[in-house]
C-alpha cells in the first residue's frame, strides 16, 4: 500500500475591530486596532505497509493576539507626523499520541 489513507484538516478563525478617534481641533487622530486569530490543525496518519497497522493523531494549536496603535498629528503647513506602535502574543501547542495498534496518552511534543 504505497499511499495510506491519511486525513487533515485545518480550521483558521480571525477577528478584528478598529476604532478611530478626532480630536474636535482636528490636530490629532487616534486609532486603535484589536485582533485574534486562532489555527487549529489535525493530522490523522495511517500506517499500513509491510507491518502492523498503525495510526498516529497529531494537532496543533496556535493562537495570536494584539493590538497596534496609530497616531497622526496635523502640524499644519509643515505636513502631518505619523507614530504609533503595536504589541503582539503568540503560543502554540502541538500534541500526539497513538491510536493503533495500541491507544495510548497525548503527549505534548
């Protein structure tokens, strides 16, 4: 059996918001940006060659946050200043564990 009957799949989900404030002069704008995102994965991997079946699971989890912020201060005739800045926070956790021929305990790897 040269191909074995694995499977995947993955799921990414995603959400942002961003807000924008004017001062009443005009002279300042704030804007702010709010995310997340999150990546689930799942491998499923049989193994049927020229031994026993076996069967792997596999997952990874990933998860982001973070928020950037921008300003822009009118300085009249001589133009307009930009600044701003961001913060971000990743993790991630894989696991695995055996399900043939013997289940057995995730272990994160």
């Amino acid at each position: 059996m040269p191909d074995s009957p694995s499977r995947a799949k993955a799921r990414l989900d995603q959400v942002w918001t961003r807000a924008i404030l004017d001062q009443p002069d005009g002279a300042l704008r704030h804007s702010l940006k709010l995310y997340a995102n999150r990546s689930d994965r799942d491998y499923r991997n049989i193994y049927a060659f020229f031994g026993p079946t076996t069967w792997d699971q596999n997952t990874f989890l990933g998860v982001r946050v973070g928020a950037e912020y921008q300003g822009e201060w009118r300085l009249g005739p001589w133009g307009m200043l930009t600044f701003g800045g961001g913060a971000e926070r990743e993790s991630a956790e894989t696991t695995s564990r055996a399900v043939l021929p013997v289940p057995g305990p995730t272990f994160l790897t």
